[in-house]
C-alpha cells in the first residue's frame, strides 16, 4: 500500500494536490493511504519548508509547488513497483 502525506495549511494547492492524489490512485488501480498534515509546525519535521509538499513511502518528492498529473502518476506508479520488488 502506498503511503502518501500531503503537507499544507489548507490552501488551494495544498488542496488540489491531494485530489490529484486521490485521482491518480483511482485511475491506476493504486492501493493508497493518504494523510494530511495541516500544522505548520510539524511541516520541518518532514523537511518541507514550502508548501504543497508531498511525501510518498517516507520520501519527499515534492515541495512549495504542485506537479504536473503525468510526472504525480510516475511517482505514484514507481513508488508501487518498488513496494511490489521489494516484497517479492
């Protein structure tokens, strides 16, 4: 299962962010458990300085902008097949 945070107060991206997670989950058939961090105080703990940020199996992958749907996709693809290798 893929572990994704989304780090934001609340803003438009932060939020557009975690319906584009939840959109590429669905489209690709990706067994997904999402979390969102909404308390600034605890965004440095994860080293985000910059919001959106994002966060997938304990990698971050992106901060302080929102990515394209297909570069979302391979990150979200390729965090499954490592999961998938690596339980193997």
């Amino acid at each position: 299962m893929l572990k994704v945070i989304v780090l934001g107060p609340g803003c438009h991206n932060c939020l557009l962010l975690e319906r584009m997670c939840y959109d590429v989950a669905a489209e690709n058939n990706l067994d997904m458990q999402l979390e969102k961090v909404t308390d600034w105080r605890k965004f440095a703990d994860y080293g985000i300085m910059f919001t959106p940020g994002l966060i997938i199996n304990g990698k971050v992958v992106l901060s302080g902008k929102l990515p394209t749907k297909n570069t979302l996709t391979h990150w979200m693809l390729e965090a499954a097949r490592q999961l998938k290798n690596s339980n193997v």
